[in-house]
C-alpha cells in the first residue's frame, strides 16, 4: 500500500515497512501537521518516491520481503540525489551487534529497537530532522554563495579595468585577468608582491608602506585618487593610468585598487597639447609654446645659478623673397631656415617660430654670456648659405638680438622685449650681425671670440710647446722624472695662461688633436733623454676629459709610444677626478686598457674634485697626485695635514706611488720627509722649464741642501 499526505514546503518523512499496521503506528505517532508523511511498504515503492520527492529523513524497516533494508540503504549511498538522506533504521530483531555494524556500513545513522516509546522516536526524528534541514540549509547557502562568487568572479573577470586586491601591509594577493594584461604578466608576478613596486619606478627607491598614499587614505579610510600616475610591470613595462584605491568593508582588512589603461587618452593630450604649441609650418614652437618654455628655463636658471640668454632672430629681406616668388616658396624658405636653426644649435636648445620670419632661441645652461655670442656666430654663418628655391639660388642673412638672464631683466617679458631691441639695433648697424642688448657684453663677447680665433690659428701655426716640470723622488733626491705642460707662445701677447686657453680648448674640441699632439711631442722628447738619463726616467702628460672620452685613445698612445721605441712604463697619463666621474664604466674599461699595455696611470690634481675614496680600489691607479691646496695650508691648517698624511697612508696600502704637487718651501718639504711621502715637484726644485733648461737638470739633487739641513 501507497500512501501520501499532501506535498507542502515542510521536511517530508518516508516511512518504509512491509507492514500497513506499523506504517498507521509511525504516522499516528508523527503527525503533527508541521511535517509530511510519505508511506511506502517495500524497498522498491521507497526508491521510487525518493526519486520523486526531496525527503528530508528516512524511517526504514531492516526485515521486508525482497528488498531489505540494508539494500535499500545501500542503494540510497549509491547516488548523487540520495546519498546524503539520513536513515533511521527501525528493526523488532534483538539488539545485534554484527547487524548494527552492517547497518551503519551500509548508511544508517541510528536504530530504533521494537516496540520503541513513541517520545523517543519523536525526539530522535525531531533531532535528525533538524540536522538534515540544517544541513540543506547550508548546502543552500553553499550554492548560493558559489554562484554569487562565480557572478561575481565574471564581472571582475570581464572588468575592462585592472582590479588588485590589497591586504594591510601592502601586499597583492588578488589581480583580475585585465589587471594582467594592462601589466602585461602573469597572475604568478602579481600576488605576493608589494603594491609600491608597481607604483614606483624600478630605479627609484621604494617608498616605505607606510608613508605611502595608499596606505595614509586606507588608515584614515579615504579613498584616494590619482588622474595622472604611471604603474611599472614586474617585466619592466611602463603604464600610465588612472586610479583609485578604496578601504574593503569590515570584517576585512586591507584595500581594492582600480586602475585604467591612460595611454590612449595621454596620447590625444599630447597631441592636442602639441598642436596647442606647435608652428605647423616649422614644427619648432609658436608663440605659446615659446613663452612656456622660457617660464620653465628662467625657473630652472634662478634655482642652479646659471646663465640664460634668449636670441630674437629676423631674417633679412625675407618680404621681398616672399612678394617676388609667393607665398609658397616664402613657407618654403622657412622650413629650409627652421631645419638650418635645429643643425646649429644643441638638442636641448628651444627654437620657436614667433610668427612670419621671426624666429626665437632659448640657450639654458650657459656658464657665460659669451657662449651665447659663439652659438650666433654659428647660425650666422650657416643661414647665409646659398640654398635653390624654385631653380634659383637665394641667399639670405639673419640679424640677431641678444638678451641675458638676469643682467637684461628677470621677467619673460623683460627677457624678450631686451633681445627684440637688440635685434633691431642688429638690423640698423647693417643687418647679418648679432647684438648684446649690452655694449659691455658686446666687448667681452667679441674679446673671447678673438681670443678663440687666436687659439684656432696657434693650432694651425704651432705657437704651443712643451715645458717640463722636474718630479724628485724624497728618498735620495733622484729624478723620477717630468710633467709635460702645455704653453702657449703667443705671436704678440707672448706665453698665455694655461688658465685661459686651456678651457677654451676643451670648450672648442681642438683639445682633441692638440691632445695627441702633446703625447707624441712629450714621447719624442724623452726618446732624446734616452742617453742622458739612465733608468726609468717617466715623462707625465695629461689627459683632458674630451681626450679621455676618446674611443681609439689606448691605440692611438700605444701607437707613439711604439715609434719612439720607449717602454710603456716609461709613460704615466694623468687623468682627473671630474674626467673619471664622467661615465665609470667607460673609465673603468680604458684605464684597465692601458694598464694592460703596460702604461702608468696618475691621478691628478686629487682633492680638487668628487674626491670620492671609493675609486681608488675600483681603479686601476699607479700614482696619486695630491693637489697643491692641501700641500699649502698642511702646516697651518691641521685638517689638511691629516688629510695629506691619511692619503699617503691609504696610498701605500693600495699600493700606489703618491706625488706631492706644488711644493714651494724647505718646511713642507721636511714636513713631506717625515710622513712618507714619495715624491715631490714644485717651485722649490723648479719651475717648469724650457726643452734645452729641462735637459740641464741634474739626475739627483740633495734634498738636505734644499731643506736646509
């Protein structure tokens, strides 16, 4: 018999036994209109109305014809639908261990022994109802909460922007799909790693945690935001984005970052940002763009103290090019003008169209006025150049006005409204010249400008040569050996200042070939020493910066020291501290080459410079020069004197040789005596001397006679 009470949303009850007197029992003992019965009287009828049914708990007779119940049971186990009913097996047999056992094998949860107290069977079913409701309860809850978090997980997965989840100390621990592709890495790179390393660029220093702005917002929970910031990838990838960065809700601890890939957006600012400052003629600045740039440079020249000069450009009788062959060949002529301006002037200058032939530079940086004199004398000469227009060759010159940051005002308008002036006196005094808006810059510039002109011309007529300056050994006053200096014999002014040509050398680049010019004339002169000085007499020469920078400057040496058949020993190159500073591995590279060769290598002039002690291991140093400022003020100043003595010392424990340099009285050179020193040059000994004096002197000097012992 099949009986069923009418289905409502209660817990629903399957009672199973064979007998219909012991179902009418189990219902009249549970109904309690809060549940529903169903009835069944053999193990098939069950297995159907479990199939059709959500019952909440079993009542199952173990003893029926056919199926019993530890088939029904185990066939209950066997499937997704009923496996996790719970069964109460209710059996009239004795209490039997080995059926209990069989029983529970085959998925009972409990017994109830006949005849059974109906209290009790209302309780346990009360109990066990209650748990499988639970349970349903819970595996509800599961499933909903599955489903929210897999809604949830596609919206954060088909999120076009990046989403990173923060934890307190900083630390990704979640990173959504467009998270990883606007990084362009792996979820893998993402978690576990600190959010300040994607904030901050790889070669900055990392920002602690917590005074980061990420963290200062979560603390106080604001959200912060960032229009304008750049995120770095693990792999090296650079991204502007906008972003914001929120606390999570309690319970949680910790922050969601949004972020959205800007560069499409960065791109149309830039090139509408461009078209805003641009001349689209000349593609150099407009007037906007101009005056924002010579804003930003007088900033710049108020904060580092250098000099700022503005040329205001006017080319000559532009009207009448313009008027006689239209207006296109005019826009023509400007482009060829604009192209010419960028070939003379350096990378960093600003060069800006203010409107139809005028034209603007801004020089920053300069150490003087005059460096600006020489930039115009150079456009100058290169606008004046022939160019073809329409098959014709024109000619055109510039006037130029000059004005100075801050001798000619302080202000951008001042700046410009000077230079503008200059200019038109430019054009009045005959046009294809420059002026200062100054008569005393026009004086200085011209002067330095002659004086290059001068220095250009002793290259080409040989007015340098060389002075020796003696180097003495203080253990027993033996020549070491000379400095090879440069002079200058000036055809009118006589010998000029190494003070004064020297920079200018270098400024100009003809340092360059006067460079190689003084180590092959100082080699050729110790190659004639051969004879009258025995042993390794060492003839110094020193390297400029530029001549340093130099790529075949190993080649170049080993290649005059072999035509005059010295040894590379024989030859020490002083660099300076600035010239080594320059590029470390560069200088790294070329002193380790010219050790190999077997070359000498000095410090020069060391003090003077980033006298940083860290490369005296991290080169290869032969000899350490201290520089003539120390050596003076040693026996009055008695930090200097621990500075000398410290350098020595370090000196023989790296194994170098030191060179005290400027050594003028017996007192130093007694004082130098008694820390060690190795050597010595200076007015003491001698000055500098001509070929024919240098060859004079002697190979040992007493040092007691010069100390006056």
């Amino acid at each position: 018999m099949l009986s069923a009470k009418k289905l409502k949303h209660q817990p629903v009850l399957l009672l199973v036994d064979d007998r219909p007197e012991n179902l009418a029992s189990l219902e009249a003992v549970l109904e309690d209109g809060e549940r529903q019965l169903l009835s069944a009287q053999s193990g098939e009828q069950a297995l159907s109305l479990l199939l059709s049914h959500d019952v909440t708990l079993v009542l199952l007779d173990v003893q029926m014809p056919g199926m019993d119940g530890y088939e029904v049971a185990r066939l209950m186990r066997a499937k997704a639908r009923t496996r996790d009913i719970p069964i109460l097996f209710i059996t009239a047999t004795e209490r039997d261990e080995r059926a209990m056992l069989r029983g529970y094998e085959s998925g009972a949860i409990d017994y109830l022994y006949k005849p059974f107290s109906p209290d009790v069977l209302q309780r346990k079913v009360a109990v066990l109802q209650e748990l499988q409701l639970s349970r349903q309860r819970l595996s509800l809850m599961n499933r909903n909460l599955d489903e929210a978090r897999s809604y949830y997980a596609a919206i954060l997965s088909t999120a076009a922007e990046g989403i990173l989840v923060v934890d307190e100390q900083g630390i990704i621990s979640y990173a959504n799909p467009a998270a990883c592709q606007l990084l362009d890495c792996p979820l893998i790179m993402l978690e576990s790693e600190p959010l300040q390393k994607l904030a901050t660029a790889p070669d900055s220093n990392v920002v602690p945690w917590e005074n980061s702005l990420f963290f200062q917002h979560w603390h106080k929970k604001m959200t912060y935001r960032a229009h304008d910031a750049l995120l770095f990838s693990p792999t090296g990838q650079r991204l502007p984005v906008t972003l914001s960065s929120a606390p999570l809700p309690p319970p949680h601890r910790g922050l969601v970052v949004v972020f959205q890939d800007n560069r499409v957006p960065k791109q149309l600012q830039e090139q509408l940002l461009k078209q805003a400052i641009t001349d689209s003629l000349t593609e150099l600045f407009n007037r906007h763009g101009f005056l924002q740039a010579l804003h930003a440079a007088v900033a710049r020249s108020q904060r580092n103290s250098k000099s700022l000069a503005v040329l205001y450009l006017d080319l000559d009788g532009f009207k009448r090019i313009n008027d006689t062959l239209g207006h296109a060949a005019g826009d023509q002529l400007l482009r060829r003008m604009a192209e010419r301006l960028r070939r003379c002037t350096r990378s960093y200058d600003t060069l800006a169209r203010l409107g139809g032939d005028e034209f603007t530079v801004i020089l920053d940086g300069l150490d003087s006025p005059e460096d600006a004199a020489r930039i115009a004398e150079k456009i100058l000469e290169t606008i004046v150049a022939p160019l073809e227009l329409q098959g014709l060759q024109i000619a055109v010159s510039v006037s130029i006005g000059i004005a100075t940051w801050p001798d000619c005002g302080d202000s951008v308008d001042a700046l410009l409204q000077a230079a503008d002036l200059a200019m038109y006196q430019a054009k009045s005094e005959g046009r294809n010249q420059y002026r200062f808006f100054t008569a005393e810059m026009n004086g200085r510039a011209r002067a330095r400008l002659l004086l290059e002109e001068s220095l250009r011309q002793a290259v080409a007529t040989e007015e340098f040569l060389l002075h020796y300056q003696p180097q003495l050994m203080l253990s027993d006053g033996r020549l070491r050996g000379f400095e090879a200096l440069l002079r200058w014999q000036h055809h009118q002014a006589g010998l000029v200042s190494p003070a004064i040509f020297v920079p200018l050398l270098e400024e100009t680049g003809l340092i360059n070939s006067i460079g190689g010019w003084v180590i092959e004339r100082a080699c050729q002169q110790r190659q004639r020493w051969q004879a009258q000085f025995a042993g390794d007499l060492i003839i110094s020469v020193n390297l400029s910066a530029r001549q340093f920078g130099i790529a075949e400057l190993v080649t170049q040496i080993a290649r005059i020291v072999e035509q005059c058949q010295l040894r590379p020993n024989q030859l020490e190159l002083e660099v300076t501290e600035s010239s080594l500073m320059q590029d470390l591995e560069h200088s790294q590279r070329v002193l380790r080459e010219l050790r190999q060769q077997g070359f000498r290598i000095a410090i020069d002039d060391f003090g003077t410079g980033y006298s940083s002690l860290a490369y005296l291991r991290q080169f290869e140093i032969d000899t350490l020069k201290i520089d003539r400022m120390f050596i003076a003020n040693a026996l009055t100043n008695g930090k200097d004197a621990a500075i000398v003595e410290t350098l020595i010392q370090l000196s023989h424990h790296l194994g170098m040789e030191v060179v005290a340099e400027g050594v003028e009285t017996t007192e130093q050179l007694r004082w130098l005596q008694s820390i060690d020193c190795d050597c010595v040059q200076g007015y003491l000994f001698a000055k500098p001397l001509p070929e024919a004096e240098a060859s004079r002197y002697p190979g040992q000097v007493s040092l007691a006679d010069r100390a006056g012992l």
